[in-house]
C-alpha cells in the first residue's frame, strides 16, 4: 500500500520551545487520527506537513513526494481545513467555495459545478447562498470542510474539525469524516484532543505529547493489546483467591480502594475466571487492564499537563 | 467526472495555469473592493474630471481653428480680445504646432494628474482594507497558503487589484483624453504633437501606480484588523505631508518623506510647465501681454532639468523597496 506520509526525523522549533522533536511516521492511505492534549504538536505537525511551516530539520514525504523537492506543487493533491475560523467576509458560502477551487486551479465551470457538489456532501442546504460571516460554527466548519474537498485532493488535513460543537454538531461532523474516506476514497488526516472522536472514525492512530510520537499504530491493533492485569472487586473469600493466584503463580496487590490488582499473564480474562470459579469465589466485578489506546492517551494527557482524574 | 456511490464525484479535468490562479485572486478581490459605493464614487468623479478636460481640449481646439463656428459664436458674446487670443493660438499652432498642442496637454494632463493622485490617496483609503488586512483579519490567509500558490503568487493577485483599481484612475482617463481630446481636434496632426505628452502622462501613470500599490499593500499588511489600515493609510497620508513640509523649511528635499509630495515633484518635473511657460512667452510676446498677472511661484529646485526627475524617483524607488520589505515580513509570520 502507498504510503500517504512518512517523516523521518522531524523537528520543529518556537525559540526555545520543542515543538515537534524527532517526528518519524509511517502511516497508509485510510482515515488517520492525529491524537493528543492541546499544546502537544498536531497543528505543528499538520502546519509542516502542508508547509505552512518550515521544518527546522529532517525528511517528509507526502503522497510519495518530497516535500523538499516537489515544493507547494503538492498542494494541488492535499485539502486543508484550518482550526480557526478562515472565510472570506462579505462572500456567500458557495462564492468562498467556488473561490477556494479556482485557486485550487479549478476552471470556473468545474468549480462552480463542484462547489455545489462538495456543498451537498456536506449537507448545506439553501444557506450556501448567504453570506458566511451569518453562518453558525457547524455550518462554518461544514463549508470548510467543503473547500478542502473541492478541488477532489488525495489526502485532507482536517484540523479539530469538531472544535466548538455541540454533541449532535459534533456527531454530524463525524459522520461526514467517515463518509470521506468511505464514499470518496480520500484519506483523512484528522487532528482531535478527543479520543472517543478518533476511535470511532479512524483506522490508524499516531499519538503525540509534547512533541513526540509515541505510538503510531492501527487502532484495533493497539485495542488489542493491554496489559496482563485485571482488578477484581471481592465481597467474600479473598484468602481463597489469594492462594489459588499464589498456586499458579501470578503476582498480585492490594489496592488503597480494597481492591486485588493481578499479574495474570493472559491476553484474555478466561483463565482468571476459570481459576476463581475452581476455588468458588465470585467476584463483584472484575476489570481487565485498560487497552493500550486508552493507556497511551491518558500517558499524553498526563505528559501535556492534564487532570486526567478529573 | 465519473460518479462514485454516495454522490461524490472524481474531478478529472485540467488544472488552470498560475497565472489564471493569480488572476482568480485580483478578479474577486476586484468585486468585493467596487462593491463599496463609496469607491465607485471616486472613480466616477475622477472620470467626471477627464470629461472637462476633453472639453477644454476641444474648446482649445476650435480656438485654433480660424473657421469654427463655436469661437464665432463665443466671440460675439466675449467681444474683441477673445477673438484676438483665439487668432493668437491659431498662429501660433501654425508657426510651431509641435510646441502649441504639446504644451496644452501637459498643461492639461498636469492638472489632471493633480486630481488623479488626489483620486487615488482617497481610493486607496476606500479600499485599503480590503487587500492583505481583510486576510489577515479573517485569516483567510491560511487558506492562501494551503492551495498551490506562493506567497509571491498571493502578492501579484493582490497586487493586481490595487494596479487596476489605479488603472482606472490613471490609466483610462490619460489614455481617454488623449483619445477623445484629439479626435475632436480640427487637424488629425494633434494625434502626432500630443503624443510626448501623453507618453510623459503615462509614464507619470506607471510611477504612481507602482508606488501608490506598493504603499497601499504594505499598509494593508501591517494592519490586523480592517479599520486600522483605513486609519493608518489617512495618518500616513496626512502625518508625512505635516511633517514634510516642517522639513522643508529646513532642507529643500525633506519634502520627499511625503509620499504625495514625492509624487507631486515627479509630476511636475515630468510635465515642466515652467518650460512651457517660457517657449509660449518667448515665441508669442502677445502671451506676455495677456498673463502678464498670472504668478509664476514655480519650484526653484525643479528647475534643474533631469536632476528633478530623479530626486523624487529615487524616494519613490525607495518607498517602494520598504514597502516589500514590510510586505515580506508581515506575511511571513502568518
């Protein structure tokens, strides 16, 4: 399979701050969640890709070209829909569209043809003809959406596209991500500090923290994988328990909420069950350890700064 | 285009050249700058001005034309010295027709390019906004980025609808009244007589285009939000000319910190009415006679034949320089 982006080494630097240190990625053509806290270096990264921003050092290889070869040339195959808010006041939703392909290099024909195309995949209704300062974030977010898209590019840079949103925006939003890759064969590059957003649309996955990857992998690869742990919640017989993990020799703790913590070894829950079932303990509940998607982003929340707790 | 399930459709056509996308780019910000009444205003009084002056030049042409009914008709009411300074001009534009029709055009074209560069100061603060702040501002300028253009296609395209919008206010009004000035003239051998000083005018024109644009983007540029370039294109407009008369007084040149006092002095020593003035006195003591009264406050230091040309192009040049310097740096921190 092609593959859509490879760094190798990127780096780039704010002064004295690191904002992408090493960059090395590999990702295939397919929808691709770019993973991480506010601050951790998704736009840097996207910005770099796209050349918004001169990298300070390193390769990138975008759609099989190098960036440092074939220049803003690649452009013309790459969609990019801004964080912020970027419309032109004063023009009509279709007007920014149309405007946006001709500079693509759309033939004002085709562009106008495709604008109404993009603006119905979006799902714009009759408010394309107004003016988009009047529009609401959703509708924003929509149109920029469709000015990516216009110009039918291989790959989109879709950044914190649900940014703002209410849960039913946010749901549309998503759908219309999914859709991209699914209908339109165009590969996603979709930027979030959510990662509810990102498991359900994307199918690889590259987590960042402060600048540095620290997985990049398929997102039913990294579900996959957990720890040998699980947490058991014992009303009665904790001794039996205990002895019976003692006799197959796994490790276990105590937890400060009273809970066991055991070391089984698995990759499934079957065996402790099996055990605890031969001694007669049932168990309140038991948790398996969470998987590694979900333990890679709590590590970058935690590194960026935030109150995973909370 | 071949269609896909879903409702999306491959695009398969042929992409524009740059220069299409550059033009892309001066044609729409062209609609959204006439969209201001305001503007078209300006141009329409610019315009309005030139209409006049084809008058003059038509009237200036019959007074040089024995026969004209039009002078016969004006004579009878304005009584013998009308008729006399009619005679007068008419041979004059006999014995020296090369110097009599040059002469009244660049008189011509020098007023109007007065009210040209006063057309554009005022255009320019109608629709400075509208160029790089009004990008900058929406942060439309990301989106310029991330298509296939550079920064220097985004400058030409924006560069573009400056140069126009002055285009029509220089450009079609020289080009206009030399035309239609001269078809109305009684001897097609005007065309030939007016044509230096039309290439003077246009070449005055192509100064003041390229400068005023150049100005008027890195104003826009330095601006983040719209209101502010409006306001800071009137403060530099009104500010450099207060102080550039303060200077005046102390060093003849400190006038050029003006932009407008620049191009003023190169409009002047272009068109050189002093020279004019002395050809028509020397040739025709009979102009003695009638504008003996007229003052004659003509600048000294532009008296110095090409000298006076290049003073204010060498400021020119180098406000021009400043401005893509500023151009430079404003949008590469975008």
């Amino acid at each position: 399979m092609v593959k859509i982006i490879e760094t190798d080494k990127l780096c780039k630097t704010y002064g004295a701050y690191r904002a992408l240190d090493a960059v090395s990625l590999s990702l295939d053509a397919g929808p691709i969640g770019l993973l991480g806290p506010n601050g951790a270096g998704k736009s840097t990264l996207i910005k770099c890709l796209l050349q918004l921003e001169k990298k300070d050092s390193g390769n990138v290889n975008l759609l099989g070209e190098d960036l440092d070869v074939a220049g803003r040339e690649t452009r013309k195959r790459v969609g990019y829909a801004p964080e912020r808010d970027c419309h032109i006041p004063g023009m009509a939703g279709c007007e920014y569209v149309t405007y946006c392909a001709q500079l693509s290099g759309l033939p004002f024909e085709a562009a106008r043809q495709r604008t109404h195309e993009m603006l119905d995949f979006v799902g714009m209704g009759q408010e394309r003809y107004r003016k988009v300062d009047t529009y609401s974030t959703g509708m924003k977010q929509r149109v920029k959406i469709a000015q990516a898209l216009v110009h039918d590019p291989e790959v989109v840079f879709l950044d914190e596209p649900t940014n703002g949103l209410d849960p039913k925006g946010q749901a549309l939003i998503l759908d219309l991500i999914e859709r991209i890759w699914k209908e339109a064969g165009v590969s996603v590059v979709f930027s979030s500090h959510l990662l509810h957003d990102v498991d359900r649309i994307c199918e690889q996955v590259v987590i960042i923290s402060q600048g540095r990857v620290l997985v990049q992998d398929s997102i039913a690869s990294l579900k996959k994988k957990r720890r040998p742990e699980a947490e058991i919640v014992l009303l009665r017989g904790r001794e039996e328990a205990t002895r019976a993990f003692e006799a197959q020799g796994w490790t276990f703790d105590d937890l400060a909420n009273g809970n066991l913590k055991v070391t089984h070894g698995h990759d499934s829950l079957g065996p402790l069950i099996g055990v605890l079932k031969e001694v007669g303990v049932t168990p309140l509940e038991i948790k398996a350890s969470p998987n590694a998607l979900n333990e890679l982003f709590v590590q970058a929340l935690r590194e960026g700064g935030a109150n995973v707790e909370a | 285009m071949s269609k896909l399930d879903g409702g999306y459709r491959r695009w398969t056509g042929r992409p524009t050249g740059i220069w299409q996308r550059r033009w892309v780019i001066t044609s729409v910000g062209l609609k959204l700058c006439l969209e201001s009444k305001l503007l078209r205003g300006v141009i329409g009084i610019v315009w309005s001005s030139t209409l006049f002056f084809m008058g003059v030049l038509f009237f200036t042409g019959q007074l040089t034309s024995p026969d004209s009914t039009l002078i016969s008709f004006v004579g009878e009411r304005l009584g013998d010295s009308f008729l006399q300074l009619a005679n007068g001009l008419a041979s004059w534009v006999l014995l020296y027709p090369e110097l009599c029709v040059d002469g009244v055009f660049r008189v011509i074209y020098y007023v109007a390019c007065q009210i040209y560069l006063l057309g554009s100061f005022m255009a320019i603060a109608l629709f400075v906004a509208k160029l790089i702040a009004h990008d900058l501002a929406s942060q439309a300028i990301v989106i310029y980025n991330s298509k296939a253009l550079s920064r220097f296609d985004y400058f030409i395209g924006k560069f573009g609808i400056v140069f126009l919008l002055l285009g029509a206010i220089w450009l079609v009004p020289i080009l206009s009244l030399w035309t239609f000035g001269n078809m109305m003239s009684p001897d097609w051998t005007f065309f030939v007589y007016s044509f230096k000083a039309l290439l003077k005018a246009l070449s005055v024109a192509a100064v003041s285009m390229v400068s005023l644009s150049l100005a008027a983007m890195a104003v826009s540029a330095l601006a983040r939000r719209t209101s502010v370039a409006v306001s800071l294109w009137v403060l530099i407009w009104i500010l450099s000319g207060l102080v550039g008369m303060t200077a005046k007084v102390v060093y003849s040149a400190g006038g050029y910190i003006s932009l407008m006092a620049c191009l003023k002095d190169f409009i002047w020593a272009s068109f050189r009415l002093d020279l004019v003035w002395e050809n028509a006195t020397n040739m025709l003591p009979f102009f003695n006679l009638i504008l003996k009264d007229v003052p004659r406050d003509f600048p000294e230091e532009l008296s110095l034949g090409p000298a006076g040309v290049v003073v204010p192009l060498a400021c020119l040049v180098l406000y021009g320089a400043v401005s893509c310097l500023i151009l430079k740096l404003r949008t590469k921190s975008q």
